[in-house]
C-alpha cells in the first residue's frame, strides 16, 4: 500500500515508521530544516531505545510522491486547510484521506478542501516529538489508531486501512462512534494541554499537587460538560475515565503544547482548550478554568 504521510512530525513520522518497516510504501510530505536532514540521512527514528532508519521518502512537493492510496494527515491544527490543498496533487479516484489530528472539528474541515466522501476521522495515541532534523523520538510506549466512518458504517475501505495498521504494529480498530472516540481524546489532550501550559511541567508534578491536580480535574469535568452540550455522548462516568488514563501515564509525559511553548513555536491552544472555551460560551456553559488557561497563554499562542 502506499501511504503518504501529509506532516512528517513526530506523530506522522512515527507512524510513518512503522508502516514502513512492516513494507508498505510510505512517503512523507516534510519541508524546512527537517526535510533537509531527511534527504541527508534519511529519517532517524529513535524507540524503545533502539535508533532505525526506515526506508521511506521525503519532498516537500506532493507531485513527487505520487498518487496514494491512502493520504494521512497530521499536521497541527492552524494548518489543515493549508495541507488539504498541499495534498490534492497525491489523490487519484480511490485516494482515502484519513485525520489524525488532535482536534474534532477536523474530518469537516478537510472535506471542504477534498470532498466529503473520501475523508475518515481518526483518533491518534501516541507520543513523539522531533528531538532535532530529521530525529524523531517515539516516547510512548503504545502507538494507536481509532478510526471511522462519519456515518458509522464498516466499510471495506476502512477494514483495509485498519488491518494495514495492525500489520504495522499499530494498535488499530474501526469504531461506529467516532465522534465519541473523537471527544473522549480531546476531552484529555485539550485539558492535559492547558495544565501543562499554564504550569509549565509535565504529568507528574501536575499530578502530585493537589492544587494542580484539582485545576486538571476542572478542565476534564468542563470539556465534558461541553461535549455533551453539543450532542456527544460521553459516558457517565467520562470525567473518571479521563483522569483514571491521565494518573496511568509516565510521569514524564507531557502535552505536545508544552514543547511548542518552550519552543517559542505556534501553539495550537485555539482549538484545543480555546475549542472548549467558544464551545462552553455557545452552549452557556460555563468553563472558567479552561477560560484561564487560554488568557494565561494568550501572549504566546502566535510563537516568538
């Protein structure tokens, strides 16, 4: 199968590994800095330890890729639009698009650029960072994929895609409720995002203070608490759920956001936390934590 990789950060690098080294075709849509070291040495991806360098290419023209059969997207959130059109050049009669993207408006955003038909929304689980150019460090211990049809169906479409990720070593299944996987991850990484800006740490100190600790808690039950305002539904008991996850992690783990923060890079707090506060505003739902999160960080959302 040949898979091109729209975004080759960590996240789509890691993937993009994987999926490489199980065979398929894989071709990443890169640019900058780490385009260059890529084309240099090749894509340096660092897991469990051990340092591969998997057999893929690189070029920050999609018409040197090819057409795919599968184009998946994984690029940060201010881009989408952007990348959708990057990608037209990769997409032939049967090209499935598929978001693995951190947000949920995502899947209709993309299907304005590329057609609502052959976009899937995915639900991305994993950690991976770009250490340096062209070294990507998969710091999670698990790499997973939820994805599904929009309107809940089991395609056959869908049934390869996941079977080519679990051939990979990705940890993959279809869902017939993809909006409610959608939102049970954003409910976590739009909250874990917030306490990690605001406070400038990672999992565990946010955990072991009970201060911090109880402000994590009131993001998670007011991301909720919008997710259902606008129709989603959560499980009762998707606040415990969330944090049950969060108390489970490395200490060391930390939100993507916070790296972009020390980075002085763009941030992608308007549609994560930002996301639940303009929903909570819409729905009269009152959200004062993620509110503060946003304010705290409003000065360094557009980078240095």
């Amino acid at each position: 199968m040949r898979i091109a990789m729209v975004g080759a950060g960590g996240v789509g690098a890691a993937y993009g590994a994987l999926l490489a080294e199980a065979g398929h075709d894989v071709r990443l849509l890169a640019r900058g800095a780490h385009l260059a070291a890529m084309r240099e040495r090749g894509l340096v991806v660092v897991r469990d330890g051990v340092t591969r360098t998997p057999p893929l290419m690189a070029s920050d023209d999609a018409a040197d890729l090819g057409v795919a059969d599968v184009a998946i997207l994984a690029v940060k959130l201010w881009s989408t639009e952007d990348a959708a059109r990057s990608a037209l050049p990769l997409l032939g009669p049967e090209t499935l698009v598929v978001t693995l993207q951190n947000g949920v408006d995502s899947r209709e955003r993309l299907a304005s650029v590329l057609g609502p038909e052959r976009v899937l929304a995915g639900v991305a689980q994993i950690s991976a960072v770009i250490e340096e150019p062209g070294v990507v460090v998969h710091r999670s211990p698990f790499a997973r994929i939820i994805v599904g049809e929009a309107d809940g169906s089991e395609s056959a479409r869908l049934a390869r895609f996941v079977a080519a990720c679990v051939d990979a070593g990705i940890e993959a299944r279809a869902t017939r409720e993809i909006a409610v996987e959608l939102w049970a991850k954003f409910v976590f990484i739009a909250s874990l995002s917030s306490a990690c800006g605001v406070f400038r740490a990672g999992v565990g100190p946010i955990l072991a203070n009970p201060q911090t600790h109880a402000f994590l808690e009131r993001l998670v039950a007011e991301a909720v608490a919008v997710g259902r305002a606008e129709g989603v539904p959560l499980p009762d008991d998707q606040v415990a759920r969330t944090l049950a996850f969060t108390e489970g992690l490395p200490p060391t783990m930390r939100a993507s956001l916070l790296d972009d923060l020390e980075r002085g890079a763009r941030l992608e707090l308007p549609w994560l936390g930002g996301r639940i506060a303009a929903g909570g505003r819409r729905a009269g739902v009152p959200t004062p934590a993620h509110e503060t999160a946003a304010l705290a960080m409003a000065l360094h959302v557009e980078g240095r």
